[in-house]
C-alpha cells in the first residue's frame, strides 16, 4: 500500500527524535473506509532533562485532525512508556512496531522489533479476547459494519498469535488462513463507503454465532498456546531504554 508523502512532513516536523512511526487503524487492518483517516502511531525520545527535575514528564504526543491535508490521529509514547506498554501485554502497541505501513524507522526500530519473540506471552490473548467483547457489545447496540469487522479483526488476530507466535493484524490475510462466511463481502463494502448499510436480523444472529465460536475458539488457542506465562525481554529492554536515551541518535532513514 502506497502512503501519502504528506506522512513522512508530519514525521520530519515531530518535536522529539523519533525511532519509529508507522500507520494503524484501518489502513493496517485491510478495510479503510474512502475516508478514514490515518493512524500515525510512533515512539520518540525525551531528552534527559525532561525526566530528571520536578516536573512529569509529558510521556505521550497526541494530535487530532487536519494536517498537511491530512485527517491525522498521531499517538507517540516515549521509549520508556512504549516499552512498559509492550511488557503488559499491550496488542495495540505490538501491532504499531510491527506494523508494514512504514513512514519512519532506525535502526532502534530494527532493535525493538528483534526483541518480540521475548516479549509475547500466552497472556496477549486477553487483550484480544476484552477488546472483542466491547466491540460486541457496541455491535449490540448499534449494528454497523465497521464495529463487526473490528471483532473478527481482532479475534483472529488473537488465534493467529496464540497459535504461531506471530502479530498479523490484516483482516483479508487473516481471512486467507481463517475463512468466515460473508466477511469479505462486508470488508469489500467497508472499503466503498457502505459501512452503514443496515443487517438483517438473520445477518445479526449469524453473526453472533460466528462471535461465540471464535471466542471460544481463541481461549482454547490460549489453553493450547506454546507461548510462555511471562515476557523474558525485561533486561534488554531496561538496557536498550537506558542507551537510547543518553545517545538519542535515532538516525532518519
């Protein structure tokens, strides 16, 4: 997928030395809509002062709407904050490192990616199971294609992870190993500005159907999973944390 160039100004004009900045969202899992807007997700560097005198520091830079533009929603953490977040088991943040839709990375991005197989545990199933559970419920109350594709998205992602060790956040690749009736006609549909044409009531309960099944399916992907109870990576986290921030010297590609 060819991003707007418009992306990596944003990223040049950042106000912190960033290691990494790439797209999520919608664009990252296979359906944007006409317009949906773009996920710009990174991690940067503070610089020492910030963290050493009385004042908390501002660990997280947010920023919505149009730029360059662009409708943009920009989230960056600090290094520090990026990497506890990946140690709780965060599917967000592990999605935003690894994911292909690359506008700035270093070779700090490089680093962290090599410490993923340290960092994923058969626990990450519950960040996959309890997002799946509120987009249900949202789904529930107001039946909208684009709430229903966030709960298969995320429920297979989970299965995947559980069951190979490996982060693939697309809905349509997921669905290449993992078929559900009618899902990419709904994707396809997302894609064309449709997402709010109305479900049946049938279209609704097989739907639900397909909701319990998988969610059990991933709890047993968890029960089954060779992934291990606790991430082993905390050391060369702290360490790569501590030698970042005194270099900063994450290098633009």
């Amino acid at each position: 997928m060819k991003l707007p160039g418009e992306l990596r100004n944003i990223v040049q004009a950042f106000p912190h030395p960033l290691l990494f900045a790439t797209v999520s969202g919608a664009h990252l899992y296979g359906f944007p809509s006409p317009d949906s807007d773009y996920d710009l997700r990174g991690s940067h560097v503070l610089p020492v002062e910030s963290l050493v005198g009385l004042q908390e520091p501002r660990e997280t830079e947010e920023r919505l709407g149009l730029e360059s533009g662009l409708d943009l929603d920009l989230v960056s953490h600090d290094v520090r904050k990026f990497c506890r977040l990946l140690l709780k088991r965060n599917g967000y943040v592990l999605e935003q490192l690894l994911s292909p839709l690359v506008v700035k990375t270093s070779e700090e991005h490089q680093e962290l990616i090599s410490y993923v197989p340290g960092i994923l545990t058969r626990h990450h199933a519950h960040h996959y199971l309890g997002f799946a559970q509120n987009q249900w419920r949202m789904f529930e109350r107001e039946p909208r294609i684009k709430t229903l594709l966030y709960v298969y998205r995320v429920l297979l992602t989970g299965i995947h992870l559980m069951r190979s060790g490996e982060v693939l956040a697309s809905l349509p690749a997921l669905l290449g190993d993992y078929p559900q009736p009618g899902v990419a006609d709904l994707v396809d549909a997302k894609m064309h500005g449709a997402e709010k044409q109305p479900l049946t009531a049938s279209d609704v309960e097989a739907h639900a159907g397909a909701f319990a099944r998988l969610r059990q399916t991933l709890e047993r992907a968890r029960d089954e999973s060779h992934l291990p109870d606790q991430p082993s990576a905390f050391e060369e986290l702290d360490r790569f944390v501590v030698r970042v921030r005194l270099g900063a010297t994450a290098e633009p590609d």
